[in-house]
C-alpha cells in the first residue's frame, strides 16, 4: 500500500484532535488488514455498525463484522442497551476480548457507528476508535468491499469479562436533564425539529412525540455541522469555531447532548470528547422521544 | 387460500433467521429498475413517508375491455436506492408477491400480512413498520385508481 499525500493529510489532521487515538484513516485501516491484524481475535476487530440492518450483507471492509444497533444493542424488552450478559456474550461472539483495539464504521457520516462506540464506552471497553469517513469514504476511494462474513472460532478469544454498565458519567436520564437545567444543553436535531415545526426528522416517519420543541435553554448545533461532505470530521479548528467561539461552550463545561433517540447526539457526544477534550459530557438518550411525551416537563419553542 | 404473498410467508418462516436475511438480501438485489416512464419523471412516485430510507412507489391497473374492475391486473413499480437493501428487500418482496395480480387479490391482501415473514426478530420490529405501511399505501392507490369518479378519498 502506498501512502499518498492525501493519506498524510488525513494523519495530519487527526493528530491535531485533543484524543487522536479514537478515530482512524482508511489508509491506516487498510494498511492493517493487508497486514493480517484485523479480524475475530485479533489485535484489531473491525465492526460495521449502520442504520439499515442489511447494509453489512451488501458488502462491508474485509475482516469486519455486523453489530446492530436495534437487535445487538438495545434490550429488546425495557427500553434501555442490553446487560452485562450480554454485553459480553456479543463481544465474545465477535471474538472480541476486553484488550482487543474495536475499529468501527458505518453509514450516515458514522452516525450509528458513534452511537455503537458510546454505548460499548458505557460498558468501560477502553480502546475503541472511529474509522474517519466511515463506509462512504472506504467505498469512495474504491477500496475492496466483500460479501464475505469472518468466521468466528468459538474460543479465539478468551471469554469477555462481565462488566457492569457504568452510566453515570456519560449517560443522562430525564431526572438528570431537569437537575441539569439552567447548565448548557446541546439539540442536535434539525432546525424543524428544534423548533417545534417538526416531531421526527425530515424525511423520516413520525415516531410519535406529543409535543415539539426542545429542552429549554438548549443550543441548536444540527450534528451535521461537525462532519464534511464526505463522512468525515471537520478539522479541530473548525469544530472549535462553532463550538468554542460560536457557542461558547467551554472543555470544562457540564454539557448535556441530545437528540430524537440518542443516535445522533452520540455523534456530537464524540467530537465533543474525543476531539475536542470536553472532559463532562452526557449523552441523554431518552432525547425527544422522552421529553416530548413526559407530562409537565418544561418545553421551549 | 394460500396467496403469493402467504406462501412467500412461509418461505421465510421456514428457514433459520440467518438465512431470513439472506432472503431478504436476495429480494433487494433483484427489486426491479423502475421503467422508464417513470425513472425519468419522479413527481409520478408516491412516497413511502414511513420508511427509514426514501422509497417510492407507483401502482398502474389495467383497463382490459370486457374484464370487470375487481378483475383487471395491477403492475407495482418501486424506487429505493441500493444503500437502503431492507427497505428494497420489502419492495422486492412485494413485488414478487403482488405484482400482476387482480385488484380484489390485492385489496384482499390482509394489512398485517407483512408481520407473517418472521422477520421482525432479525431486522426489528420498527423497521417492519415500513413493510406494512408499504402495503397500506399500495392497497390505497388501487383503491384511488378503481373508485368510480367523485368517491375516491
């Protein structure tokens, strides 16, 4: 593989970030599955995390395996992400160990794939990054796609540890978020939904809130804003300007993120902390889908 | 009465949820490009509002001389693009199963007939709720197209 300028660029860029160890560059990427680092128990697994469920099956970075955020993830009884168990029953099943590096990717500018990185950082797993540009970037660049699903040897990996949940330092619940008022609150949805216009994001269907409009006080920054046309992150300048200057948001700052479902906000959660060094911010999961129907919560339009 | 989508049905039950999705994957590779007619003028499409990703539909019933309304078969064309297969997987579904039938087999269609394939465990509950609404809108196109003038909602 040979490194191109625009592969250095991208380096360059990422060395800028306050924690340049959570994301990763096709070409590093690359570089490790030519080298055979990659895959169930190895040192790199690489997880493909999307909002379509089939997206994966049509052809995914070679070596990578599925995990969805809906039938992975999310418990399918109580609204909340699975237990311990199963925590550890996913990543074992994906030969993943608790020292193993997790690079994952997906669609929507990695949207999905920053919500599978937040919620495996609920569960403490310390080295997971970001592949920057996610699947578009990868299929951009024609870099080999395939159809071909790793195999995974039960026992490649030594069984992943049980680890209880620890929410509390970046997950927010309602009764956090109204304890939280009057501190910096983050709206990452779309104009329309910010204001109350909208109850779901445009082009998506109505998952049914009975009230539009957002958390008082909140900030509307769409998530978007962090990420370029093609998938990737802005540089840390650029995140800067319209966090920092723009927002005036501080690193030292108790800032809660929302969004519709927590996805989106996952995203910010990540420039946030990873790129830009904030050392206190929560991911309020519940978002609108809560705020929006819970009796006698304050609403600002 | 076993219908075309009812023994598509039970194809899908049949096999381990694995392969449900392999199916699936199948059924989205294959949906079929729209015609031309209606590639190049998209304002004819109806949009599926419902589904995760953009979907787009049109439904055409044949006007056959002689063949009563309930009779005349119906064509289904679906739009979805390829970075959305479950949604396309839906639509080719669908199309297998309802494309050319009569306008009473599809109005007969039962709503709820896309929660028979099993695939609610393997793809999620919300994501089916774009299969059924799919459906729901073919069944009210057929409705507009066959309703005598001035009674169509």
């Amino acid at each position: 593989m040979t490194v191109t300028n625009n592969d250095n660029h991208d380096a360059a860029k990422i060395a800028e970030y306050a924690h340049p160890e959570r994301l990763v560059t096709t070409a590093w990427l690359a570089q490790q599955i030519a080298e055979g680092n990659t895959g169930p128990g190895k040192d790199i697994v690489v997880l493909e995390s999307d909002e379509d469920v089939l997206l994966y099956d049509t052809g995914h970075i070679p070596t990578a395996l599925k995990l969805d955020w809906h039938q992975d993830l999310n418990d399918p009884l109580t609204r909340d992400y699975i237990d311990a168990e199963t925590f550890a029953t996913t990543m074992t099943s994906r030969g993943i160990a608790r020292d193993t590096t997790v690079v994952i990717y997906g669609d929507k500018s990695n949207w999905w794939a920053a919500y599978a990185l937040w919620v495996m950082t609920l569960f403490g797993h310390e080295d997971v990054r970001l592949l920057d540009g996610g699947r578009a970037k990868w299929i951009a660049e024609g870099r080999e796609v395939t159809r071909e699903v790793p195999e995974v040897q039960p026992g490649v990996t030594a069984a992943y540890p049980v680890v209880e949940r620890d929410d509390s330092p970046i997950r927010a619940f309602r009764d956090d978020v109204l304890a939280h008022l009057g501190k910096p609150l983050v709206d990452v949805r779309s104009p329309g939904e910010y204001s109350g216009e909208l109850l779901h994001m445009p082009d998506y269907p109505q998952e049914g809130a009975m009230r539009g409009g957002h958390i008082p006080g909140a900030k509307s920054v769409p998530w978007a804003r962090a990420a370029n046309e093609d998938g990737t992150f802005k540089t840390r300048a650029e995140l800067e300007a319209i966090y920092l200057d723009e927002q005036g948001l501080s690193p030292n700052d108790d800032i809660v993120a929302y969004c519709r479902i927590g996805e989106r906000s996952s995203h910010t959660w990540f420039v946030l902390t990873h790129l830009l060094g904030f050392e206190n911010v929560r991911n309020y999961d519940g978002s609108w889908t809560e705020w929006g129907n819970t009796v006698r919560v304050p609403i600002e339009r | 009465m076993s219908t075309p989508l009812a023994e598509l049905a039970e194809d899908f039950r049949a096999a381990s949820p694995q392969d449900r999705l392999q199916l699936l994957l199948e059924f989205s590779d294959e949906l079929p490009d729209l015609p031309e007619r209606y590639a190049d003028a998209p304002e004819k499409l109806e949009q599926v509002h419902e589904c995760q990703s953009p979907l787009f539909l049109a439904v055409e019933v044949g006007d056959e001389a002689g063949v009563d309304t309930n009779d005349q078969q119906v064509s289904i064309f679906f739009s979805a693009p390829p970075e959305a297969p479950t949604t396309r997987g839906f639509a080719g579904i669908l199309h297998e199963a309802l494309n050319g039938l009569t306008v009473r087999e599809i109005l007969d269609t039962p709503e709820q007939a896309p929660m028979e394939f099993g695939l609610a465990e393997v793809v999620s509950p919300l994501r089916m709720r774009g299969m059924v609404a799919m459906l729901s809108r073919i069944k009210r196109q057929v409705r507009l197209r066959t309703a005598p003038a001035g009674t169509a909602q």
